[in-house]
C-alpha cells in the first residue's frame, strides 16, 4: 500500500487554523458562473474569467469536488443551482465544517465594503475569526490627517497598538505589490520629504494609494517596530497576488535588509504565496530563524502542480517554518477547496518522502499536524484574542 493511503485518513481529520484569509462577500447564495470564476484568476480582465478560468485544473478540480460535496453532476451549472439551494449560514457553515476550519485570521482591510466583517463572519461559520491588520490600508486612512512625517507614524503605532488590543493576530504588507521588497532603510528627513510629497499629491487630488517607495519602506520598519514590541508576526505578500503585481520585485530574497537585521530576529516573518519563488522562499525559511513560508493562493491557483510545490518547499525548509493558509476570499468556495487541496497535496508529498525512506509515517503525521495547526498556533498570540 502506497503511504499516502495509509496517511490520508489521518491528515483528512487534522483540523486547519487558516492563518491568511479573506472574509467572503455578503452575496445571495444566487450567484452567475462569472461569480464563481471570479477568484480562480488574479485577472481582473473578463475575458480571462470567462474564457480561461474554465480550462484551469483548479476550476475543473473545484467543480468536480464541490459537486460531490453537494451531491449533484460534476457541472458548473449544476453546482450553481445546488448551491442556490442553501441559505447562507447554512452553507458557509457546510463548506467550513468539510474543510476542518479550526480557526480563520481574516485580513479584513481588503474589500472591507462588501465582505462580512470578522465578527459576522465568525457567526456564520461558527469558528473563532481573528483580524489581521493591513498596514497600507490603515496609513491611507491616517495620511489626511497626519501634519508630518513624525506624527503619521505616532498615529500609525497607536492604530496598531489599538489593533493589538482589540484582537488582531498579526500585520500585513502589500508592499511587494505596491514598490517591491528591496526595502531600505529611510532616515526621518527623508521619511517627511516623502511624507510631503504624497501630501501634495493628496492635495492635487492625484493620490489613489499608497505607492510611493521612501515611504512604504519607512512605515514597513516602523510596522516591524510595533511588531516586535507586541509579538506580533508581520505578514508579507510575495510573488504572485494582486493583478497589478511586479514579479520580479516581490522575490523575497529581496528583503535582505529586513531579514539580516538583529533587531527583529523574534519577529516571525510569513512570506505568503510564494509562487514562482517557491525555493527562494524555502531557502530563505531554512537560514533565518524568523522566516516562514506559506503557499496560500497558490496551492488553489496552481492545483495542478500542488503536490510537487508542497514536495519543492519540504525539500529545504524545516517543517516547523511551514504554514498552511488558504488566502480564501469573495466566495466560501475557495477557501474550502484550498484546504482540501492542502490536506491532498500534504498526503501526497509526505507519502511520497515516506516511500522514499525519507520520512516514517509517524514523521509525516507530525509534519501534516504541524503545517496545518501547530506552528501557527505557536507564532501567532491568538490566545491573547477575542473572538
Ligand atoms: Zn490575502
């Protein structure tokens, strides 16, 4: 018998803390073909929902799986009209409930208008959700009444302290998709230059997000600051994500200057995604003592090749630096299928290892339980947190 069967029933049962995740939107259970496409791609372009999406392996895995969960024909159409048979809370709850969802860390600042706030979302699904505090997000809110440099990040530290106390589990940069990961070091006279230019843009009313380089570098080490002083972990998108993304600037052994600095050694740093920079982000884990790697989004974007992208991050990082996330959003599908995908994929790889004489099966078991649960629960301080 291959180990991977002997191991499935076991890792089946493990339980999922989903430490990088989005709340769904608030949508009837009505929904088109294109809603359900939507997440699939990082696309935002509609030819390639409609006409790519289809002939992904991811899509047509989902369709097939979620088909048997509901119990109907393994067609999009069919799918459609068995979900619409539900009514919300009963099928959000279904779809966590078969993914084993322990607990969700919900970056809430994305999309916040039109997706269930971190409390409704923990009704409806019955888990403990914990926020998780997208910092460009909150500077874009701060910058209009911040008077300098100096004073942003006064108010920056108290939203984040403010945060901390109110629950959030960790903080969260986009900064790979906004002016990549070389971040440098800023001193406080360049910082307020910087301050002042995106000031004026605020005021010439061509300001639209945060994106300028000096000062998304600024607030990352004042981010990693606060982090430190509250043993929050800081996590950093990477690779692919968010359509508007540079790849070749979000590499994270580009965040060198982050990571060889000392003063932040405790603080745990989460690459998520990943993808392409899968051994990159596996080297990166394997020399730093606060690195972690996480496949969230790509495990569910790149189904296909799942099994060899958890065996390419296995090969170097220590299974203590792994973490399992689903970076779910805008649909309950989605998540819920990244966390089958991750329990198949986990299987697969470790039964191979396994058969390999690499690993025992009580090795492999450890290392399921530690990617889907245990190191999360170990770097993150949601004991510290309301639900
Ligand atoms: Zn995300």
């Amino acid at each position: 018998m291959p180990a991977s069967e002997r191991l499935a029933e076991h890792i089946a049962e493990m339980p999922l803390v989903d430490h990088h995740c989005h709340a769904p939107q608030r949508l009837s259970q009505q929904i088109k073909a294109a809603h359900l496409r939507r997440p699939f791609t990082e696309s935002v372009v509609s030819d390639v929902i409609e006409l790519d999406v289809p002939h992904t392996v991811a899509y047509r895995t989902m369709i097939r799986w979620l088909a048997g969960l509901l119990g109907t024909d393994p067609t999009e159409r069919a799918v459609l009209e068995a979900r619409a048979q539900y009514d919300p809370p009963s099928y959000h709850r279904l779809l966590a409930d078969d993914a084993r969802l322990a607990a969700c860390y919900d970056d809430y600042l994305y999309d916040e208008e039109r997706c269930y706030s971190p409390g409704e979302w923990a009704e409806l699904i019955g888990r403990p959700v914990r926020p998780v505090v997208r910092i460009e997000t909150v500077v874009e809110r701060l910058l209009p009444h911040a008077g300098s440099w100096d004073d942003l990040r006064q108010r920056f530290a108290q939203e984040l302290v403010a945060a901390a106390a109110g629950g959030a589990v960790a903080l969260k940069s986009i900064a790979a998709y906004r002016s990549g990961l070389e971040i440098q070091r800023v001193d406080a006279a360049t910082a307020d230059q910087a301050f002042l230019e995106v000031i004026a843009d605020i005021e010439a009313g061509t300001f639209w997000r945060l994106e300028h380089k000096t000062l998304v570098d600024a607030l990352l080490w004042e981010a990693l600051e606060v982090a430190a002083e509250l043993g929050l972990p800081l996590q950093l998108h990477v690779g692919l994500g968010d359509d508007d993304v540079y790849l070749p600037t979000s590499n994270p052994t580009l965040l060198r200057a982050v990571l060889q600095e000392e003063r932040y050694r405790h603080v745990p740093i989460v690459l998520l995604h990943c993808y392409p920079y899968l051994r990159e982000a596996a080297y990166l884990a394997s020399v730093y003592p606060n690195v972690y790697v996480d496949l969230g989004l790509t495990l569910p974007l790149a189904a296909g090749e799942a099994t060899d992208i958890v065996r390419a991050v296995l090969g170097l990082a220590p299974a203590n630096k792994v973490l399992a996330s689903t970076d779910g959003h805008a649909l309950p599908e989605f998540q819920w299928f990244a966390a089958r995908l991750w329990r198949a994929s986990l299987t697969r790889a470790l039964g191979m290892l396994v058969d390999e004489n690499l690993l025992t099966d009580t090795e492999a078991l450890e290392i399921a339980a530690m990617i889907l649960e245990a190191n999360a629960q170990r770097i993150y301080p949601a004991e510290r947190s309301t639900s």
